[in-house]
C-alpha cells in the first residue's frame, strides 16, 4: 500500500489543530476533578474553544 501524501496546507491545517487540542487538554486538566459531570466537561470545552481560542468546533 502506498502513502498518502499530504500538501503543505493540509499539514499545517494538521498542525494547528493539534496546538488546539493540546491547549484544550491542558486546560481540561486543570478542571478535571472527581465529582465532575460529563456535562460539565462537555460545556467547559466548548466555552473554552469559542471564547478563549477562538476556534469552531465541528460536528
């Protein structure tokens, strides 16, 4: 099988989500406690991602 190659703009589109991400993780870590709710979590991620990254999230 052979590898698909990717173009300079999808790897940097790859690049940048993956900062993203390890920004909503990092964030997520500190929240993240026992008793926390899923919904909490759900709600705290898509705040963060709008408001502080100012990114879209994707269905």
């Amino acid at each position: 099988m052979l590898p698909i190659l990717k173009t300079g703009d999808a790897v940097e589109k790859m690049r940048r989500s993956g900062a993203l991400t390890a920004k909503v993780l990092s964030a997520l870590s500190e929240i993240i406690k026992p008793g926390i709710t899923t919904m909490e979590i759900n709600d705290f991620y898509e705040d963060f991602i709008i408001h502080k990254l100012d990114a879209i999230t994707r269905q």
